[in-house]
C-alpha cells in the first residue's frame, strides 16, 4: 500500500481555496424519534482529496452522509457549499450544489443501456426537445474514456454488466451532473479485488481533476492508500479529523472504539473440550464445495472471507436449511442427517443469522413470543404453551442479557438493532445449545451492545459451548477467534491458529481467494 | 401476546354486532325471535365451519378460494358413492369426507413443495375441483336420501339445530387450537415471518398441510350438512361460498397479510353478516340493498381497526 505518497499532492492543505469549500458541516446534529444519532459534527471537505469517513456501524456515518446528500435534514447546525449556507430539502437540491454519491446498493435500471443511465433524468435534449441520442451517446463515450474505461459499451443494458462496471456507471453518472463532491458509500464492499485496484485508479484520477471524494470504508489498506485526513465518528460525535499521515491503524481503530483493543475482545477463559461438530467433505451445490473442518467445545471458530465466499451458505447447511448433498457432518463424533432446522435444533444446534429483521425475529410480534419460538415444546403444561412459563422465560432473558425493554410484552420491532440482535440470542440460548453458530452477530449494532455480545460469547464459550462464528469485520474475526478458516469461493481456503492469525495474513487469504474464484 | 391488544378489533366488532342486533330487531318484530335466531344458526353453520378453517389459512398469510368447490365435490361424490356405486350411506359419507380432505391437502402440497402462492394454488384448484363436481354428476342431482339421514342438516338437540352443536364444537376446538397450543404458535409466527418462522424450527411446511388439509376437511363436513339440509345433492353446490367465508374472517379482524386474527373476531364477524342478512330481509330491504350494506360494514370496520391499529404507535 502507497501510504503516505498522497498526502504531499493535491490535498488541500493551502489556504488558498479555503474561501471555496465544496461542502462544509458546522455543528450538525440529526435525531430520529428523540434519539441523538449524530450530535455536534464539524468538518469540511476539500477540493481534490479523499476525505474518509470511519467510525463502527451505528455511529452515524450515513446518517451523515445522508444529509449531505440531502436525503435528511439536519436539526440544528448548517452546511456551507462554496462558503454559503444551503438548505438540500431533497437530494435534487444537493445535486445541484454539485454532491453526488455513489450507494452501496446501486440505483440503477438493468433494462436501459449504460448510456440511458449515465444520462437518466439529464437528457440531452434536440431543438425540439427530443432526445439527442447522438449527443448523448458521444458524451457517454467521453465521459466513460475519461475514467479509463475504454472497454465499457454504452449500448449494452446493465442488467448484463458486473458489479464493478455498474460502479463505474454510477461514477461516470455522477460526473454527468459535473459533482464536485462524490460520496462512496463503501464503494469496495462487494467488489473483487481486480475491481477495487481499479476503482482506487479511479478515485485517484478523478481527485487529480479536483473532485473531492468523501470515502467511506471499513478496509484500513484502502484508507492508507487513498486517503488524505480522515473523519472519526463514534456514537454520533466527532472524535477528530486528521491526516492521514499521522494516524495509523491501532490509533484509528481505538478512536472508532473509544478504547484500547485489547480491552475490546475478552480473553479466552478455559480450555478446549471434544470434538462438538466436525464436517467431512460436506457440499451443497456450487456454494459449499467440499467444506472439511472440526469445532471443539469451548472453542471460538470464526469463519472470515468476502461476502459470496460461502461462509453463510456453509452455517445454512449445517443448521438443515439447505441440506448437505454431499459430505458427513458429525455432531459428537456421531454422523447425523440434518434436514431441516429442528433436526439441528434437536441436536443442540444453534443458529443467530445474519439478517436479524427477515431470519432472526418476528418484528411485529412480542419480546416474549419471539423467545418462546424456538422453544416451545418445552415450555407446554399438557397440550398447550403454558403462557406463565414464556414470559418468566422472556423475564430471565431480559435480565441474563440486560435487554433493555419495557417488559416481555414489548414488541421486537420497537427495539434498538442491538436489543433485537439479544432477544435472538435469547432465543436461541432458551434452548439450551451446546453448538451456536452466529452469523455476523454484532452486524448494525452499537459499539456498548457489541462489547456485551463479545463478553458474552467468551463466556458462553468459557462454560463449554462451542462457536462458530462468520464475520466480515476482520477486527472481530481476529479479536475473538482461537481459529480462523478462511473461505473463498465455497471453499475453506486457508487455516490459522491465534498466533499466526494477523490482519495482514487473513486479510491477504480473502482477496486473493477471491482472485483465484474469479480467473 | 397480551389479550387486551388481540381483542381490541374483537371488542369493537362486539359492540357493532349487538348495535346491529338492536337496530335490526326494532325494525322486524319477526328477527328477534327464537325460532328465527336459531334458524339463522343453522343456515350460518356451514360457512362457519369451514371459516374456522380459513382463519387459521388467512393467519399463516395464504387464502383458500377452493373451499366451495371442494364441498360442491364432496357433496357430489357423496352422492355418487351411495346411489351410483351403492355404498352404504356412512361408508359413502366417510369415504366422501375423506375425499374432501384429500383435497385440501393437494392444495397444501402444491402450495408447500412447489412454493406456489396459495392464491394461484387455490384459484387453480378452486375451477379443478368444480370442473371434477360437474363431469362426475353429469349434471344429475341426486335425491332419495333415507330418513335418518336429514338429522345433520335438519334435527334438532335440545332444541338446538344439530349443526349448531357442531359448529359449537368445532368453534372450542379451532379457538384452543389457535390460541393455546404450539400448533397455534407456529399459525401465526408463519404469517408474521415466514422465514425466520422456518429459522426458528418451525415445521412450516408441515404446519401448513395440516391447515390445508383442515379447511378440506371441514369443507366435506359443511358438504354433509348442506346436503342434509336440502335433501338434494347438485354439482353447483357451495360456488360463491369462499367469498362469504373469506368475508366473515376478515371481518373478524384477521388480517389478510398473516400474522394476526382470533377465532372469536371470525365468529363476531359471521353473526354480524348473518344477522344482516336475515334482518335486513325481513325489514323489507331487497336482495342487493343486503349486499351494499354488508359492503359497507366490512369497509366500515376494517377502517375502524386501521384507526385503532394506528392510535396503538409503531
């Protein structure tokens, strides 16, 4: 990584354009339902560099985002394009001011050509105000050639084009409305490593231009490598903004935290026990192939790799959504077929899945109800759901993970992302599991509920449970595994101890797993 | 799940019902009399069965619309089985209702192994079953039932319409079945989220069967009942009903995306329509003036509850 060698250009450090900042937030604060989601935030964005946006999930980063793009307004505070204060009471009011993002979830029609899209909603129009289809065509092609992407054909539909291209549409689009700023909302989260190399070239180029780029991400070799200062949010404030040439990885990670590292991920209690759950060869389709590897009891296993390695797919497979089609999976050394989700259950398989709202919970129903789902047959009185008994249930729960609710009445849907995530918790540990398997476990949640679900798993784990546990956060993966597979392309492509399980070499084994899928 | 929140619709539909029982027997000396309340139980009895059954179907956020083809084949076959084939009339019965049930759980099958939305499902088997009704009679009706027969659909228990016990009965049950159990658990963390009702260890499928082969079932009964009550078996039998039945439930308060109902609201909402119905009549009001009213109260109280639903917050 080129850290450092960007820091001396473009970045504007001079005085002299300060006068023109492309946009500049002065004491924004947004709240949502009385809650302070961002509260006092201060920074600017210069001409020509790349300025990241950090902080953990839930700190306010799109919140941010958001009402620089003009989809939220601020409370209180102002924000100055140009040196003036504007209002953006739509997202149209901060194209016109020259802000454009590009989204995690590309808005773009899969029916129209790339040309249509870069121009959508800014045709070209003729004399007679028809469509100028060879203008548009023209300009499409320039403005594509001018970010190095000769190889796009602008008659093509989108719905045939990779995730990369597609991005670079967006870009080319936002381009079209002549942004000055353009906000990446993790730009390289879905993105193979080819395609990142080339959006970096691409950011590069279009900061050379004097395009200001707002870069959120949660890569540190990209933030070194492209970024010139650096905003930190945390629960909503504004810890700092620094270049980036005097801050490194440890000192970003403990502003984003608010706490040294160490202190973040509990140590490990105890030693480990038999073998709980081991796969022999198991295969589903193309999106599990030949998965072989053990899990003891008292063990943390965290299974790390981009998204599409299979690493959900491998959890659906075990936990008898999507059954083995090949392969043995033994549970206490025993094989067992494992068919459907209570088979697993029943077997003292647990599963916390990556996406709480649709897998996790019934939003619309109850504290209480949700809890009792996965357990039901054990709290009955003859025939019927002894209604006493899952409410004392939900009760202890609240207290064992200081759930915070008004009682076990409580809709799901009212509750913070982390509470909910604990009433799955609490539902899955309702039934006694000796194997839990949790998917993305601390995904959208806060950084206080996150260090309790991380205490809590060390402690589960100290009392004999053994965990499986797929992140995509590579701190955590590192923080909280005594091992780490790492997959790629269905496959467990690499397999660390604690000591050898660094950012660099984990890291290193997800991308070029991810090249070795793609050639 | 607090009973307070689940009764609210229920409540509202309480007081409605009783204002229209009032209104309704002010205008006809002749609604508000034993003999024609008992009466009316008795002609609500089989679209309250098979009601029962479609308040667990609308719960777990399907729908049945062939309910009233499978009592027109049931009542068709029934017929067919004992003239036809000469069984003896229980036998014919039974192996008629059996059936009926058979057809349910065809629907549940296809809806559950081949992921097809219950409404093409059943919109499907709702014109096969019809179309099977109509080829097996040939268009003949079928008549001459023995004496003893005509109980189901015309005697009388203490005094009470037989099927009205029958309907009492099957009322009890599907109300503990759905409101105590783990059965009834599972009906409505199906409707509210399927999915993570299937990542919680739900039998989703399973439950579903079971279901779809209840609302069969208890079609077959309405069938038996019905061709008691009229003496005459004829393919045509029971079309229309799933509207009716489909009409109670949701006026009940069950709601149509899943997740939400009682069997109690389903019970309000089929008095509160065969009330109408029959004391709207005898005040004089015609055929169609019925419609637009019973139109109009669904209308009515389903925006009742939107307004209450809203007033509860997020």
């Amino acid at each position: 990584m080129g850290s450092g060698t960007q820091n001396s250009d473009s970045a504007g450090g001079d005085g002299a354009t300060s006068g023109f900042l492309p946009i500049e937030l002065r004491a924004v604060s947004k709240s949502f339902a009385g809650i302070k989601v961002v509260s006092n935030v201060s920074f600017d964005i210069r001409p020509g560099e790349v300025h990241a946006l950090m902080g953990e999930n839930g700190a306010g980063k799109s919140t941010m985002i958001k009402i620089m793009a003009g989809l939220h307004q601020a409370d209180e505070g102002d924000i100055l394009v140009n040196g003036k204060v504007v209002k953006f009471a739509s997202p149209k009011d901060a194209h016109a001011a020259g802000i454009a993002t590009v989204h995690q979830e590309l808005l773009l029609f899969p029916e129209l050509t790339v040309a249509e899209n870069i121009f959508l909603g800014q045709t070209p129009k003729t004399a007679m105000g028809l469509i100028d289809w060879q203008a548009m065509r023209v300009r499409a092609r320039d403005l594509l050639n001018s970010l190095d992407s000769h190889d796009l054909d602008i008659d093509q539909k989108v719905a045939s084009l990779s995730v990369g291209n597609r991005q670079r549409i967006e870009i080319a689009r936002a381009l079209a409305q002549d942004a000055r700023v353009l906000i990446m909302d993790e730009p390289t989260a879905a993105l193979a490593e080819a395609d990142v190399q080339r959006l970096m070239a691409i950011v590069r180029n279009l900061c050379a231009r004097g395009v200001a780029i707002v870069y959120v991400s949660h890569r540190m070799p990209e933030i070194f490598a492209l970024a010139n200062r650096v905003t930190v949010l945390r629960d909503g404030q504004h810890v700092a903004t620094k270049p980036v040439s005097e801050v490194d990885e440890a000192k970003l990670v403990s502003m984003m935290v608010g706490r040294s590292i160490d202190r973040l991920y509990p140590p490990k209690q105890g030693e480990n026990g038999n073998v709980a759950l081991e796969l022999r060869k198991v295969s589903f389709g193309k999106v599990v192939r030949d998965i072989s590897f053990s899990l003891r009891y008292g063990e943390i296993l965290g299974l790390a790799g981009l998204v599409g390695s299979g690493r959900t797919e491998t959890a659906l497979t075990i936990f008898g959504i999507t059954p083995p089609t090949s392969g043995d999976i033994l549970v206490d050394g025993k094989p067992q077929v494992i068919s459907s989700p209570e088979a697993a259950r029943d077997l003292g398989i647990a599963y916390v899945p990556e996406d709480r709202g649709q897998q996790g919970l019934i939003k619309a129903q109850s504290i209480e109800d949700n809890i009792a789902l996965a357990n039901l047959r054990r709290l009955m009185r003859g025939i019927f759901v002894d209604a006493a008994r899952v409410t004392e249930e939900a009760r202890k729960a609240i207290t064992r993970f200081g759930i915070r609710a008004r009682g076990p009445e409580q809709l799901v849907r009212q509750l913070s992302g982390g509470n909910q995530q604990k009433v799955v918790l609490g539902k899955w540990l309702a039934t006694n599991p000796r194997i839990l398997i949790m998917d993305e476990p601390t995904r959208g949640i806060d950084v206080g509920a996150k260090a309790e679900i991380h205490q809590l798993m060390r402690k589960l784990a100290g009392e004999g449970m053994a965990i499986l546990m797929i992140s995509s956060e590579l701190p955590e993966v590192l923080g909280m595994s005594d091992r780490v597979l790492v997959m790629g392309g269905g496959r467990v492509v690499a397999e660390f101890d604690k000591a050898h399980a660094t950012a660099e070499a984990v890291g290193a084994e997800m991308t070029r797993s991810d090249a070795r899928d793609a050639a | 799940m607090t009973l307070s929140r689940l009764l609210r619709h229920e409540t509202i539909l309480a007081v409605l019902t009783v204002i229209a029982l009032i209104v309704l027997a002010s205008l006809s000396d002749k609604f508000f009399t034993t003999e024609n309340l008992l009466n009316q139980g008795r002609l609500m009895s089989e679209v309250g069965l098979v009601a029962l059954a479609m308040t667990f179907v609308i719960v777990t956020g399907g729908i049945d619309l062939s309910v009233g083809s499978i009592l027109g084949l049931t009542a068709i076959l029934l017929g067919v089985f004992w003239k036809n084939l000469g069984l003896p009339l229980p036998a014919a019965i039974a192996l008629a209702m059996l059936c009926g049930t058979f057809a349910g759980w065809v629907n549940g099958y296809i809806i559950t192994r081949f992921n097809v939305p219950a409404l093409i499902a059943t919109l499907a088997t709702l014109a096969l079953y019809r179309g099977l009704a109509e080829g097996i009679s040939q268009a003949r009706s079928v008549r001459g039932y023995p004496e003893w027969f005509f109980f189901f659909g015309q005697g009388e228990v203490l005094g009470v319409p037989f099927q009205l016990w029958l309907l009492g009965i099957a009322t009890v049950i599907a109300a503990v079945v759905l409101g105590l159990t783990p059965f009834g658990r599972a009906t409505y963390a199906i409707g509210a989220n399927e999915t993570a009702a299937r990542f919680s260890g739900i039998r989703v499928n399973a439950t579903k069967l079971w279901i779809y082969s209840a609302a069969g079932f208890l079609s077959a009964l309405a069938a038996v009942v019905f061709v008691s009550r009229v003496t005459t078996t004829r393919s045509d039998m029971g079309t229309g009903l799933e509207l009716d039945v489909i009409t109670g439930v949701v006026l009940g308060g069950t709601s149509i995306f899943g997740g939400r109902g009682t069997i109690i609201g389903t019970v309000l909402g089929l008095i509160l329509i065969q009330a109408l119905k029959n004391g709207l009549a005898l005040s004089g009001v015609k055929g169609d003036g019925t419609i637009v009213v019973i139109g109009l109260v669904l209308i009515g109280a389903i925006l009742v509850g939107a307004l209450f639903d809203k007033n509860r917050g997020g």
